[in-house]
C-alpha cells in the first residue's frame, strides 16, 4: 500500500514539475530574464522532455495503474523466491556440514 502512495505521490511530483515549467517558460521566453542562458536552456529541455507524448496522447513519463499493480506482483513474487532460496541455501549448508562431518 505504502508503494502505491510513493508511485502516486512522483506522479503528482513529475505532474507539479511540468506546472511549474510552463508557468515558468512565458518568462524565459521575455528578452530580460533573470536566468543564465544555460538555466534557461535547462529549463526548456526539462519541459519539452515532460510534455512528449506517445502516439496515443499520453505523457511518456504516465505509468497506468494495471502496470503498476504487475510490478508490485513481480516483487512480491522475487521476494518470495529470495526466501526460497535461503531456505534451500540453509538445506545444502546443512548437507555440507554432514557430510563433512563423516
């Protein structure tokens, strides 16, 4: 549960970064800006990178919801395998130590 609010709460972060530029680039855009000519390359860079879409209109940086879900599957699923092998590691530690034994 705590993963999904930190995926929601980027995706609100990335969403605010994209606000803030384009509030941002109407003054870049006036000749007297108070930005360096390499803040305001920056800038704009930042915001045609936050504002691409795909084909379908999306943003690039969007993560659907059905993705995420999976990829908590996945890690549930990789940990779950990590205990497993601790268990088999322990298993064969044990062999190890018997057969040494005799």
């Amino acid at each position: 549960m705590a993963q999904n609010n930190d995926q929601i709460i980027g995706l609100v972060a990335a969403y605010l970064v994209v606000e803030v530029v384009k509030f941002l680039v109407p003054f870049i855009k006036r000749r007297k800006s108070c930005l360096s000519s390499e803040e305001t390359y920056f800038l704009k860079t930042l915001f045609e990178m936050h504002n691409a879409k795909d084909d379908e209109g999306r943003f690039l940086w969007y993560v659907p919801k059905n993705v995420s879900i999976q990829l908590i599957d996945i890690v549930k699923t990789m940990n779950a395998m990590s205990h497993h092998q601790e268990k088999i590691a322990d298993v064969l530690d044990r062999v190890m130590t018997r057969l040494e034994k005799s």
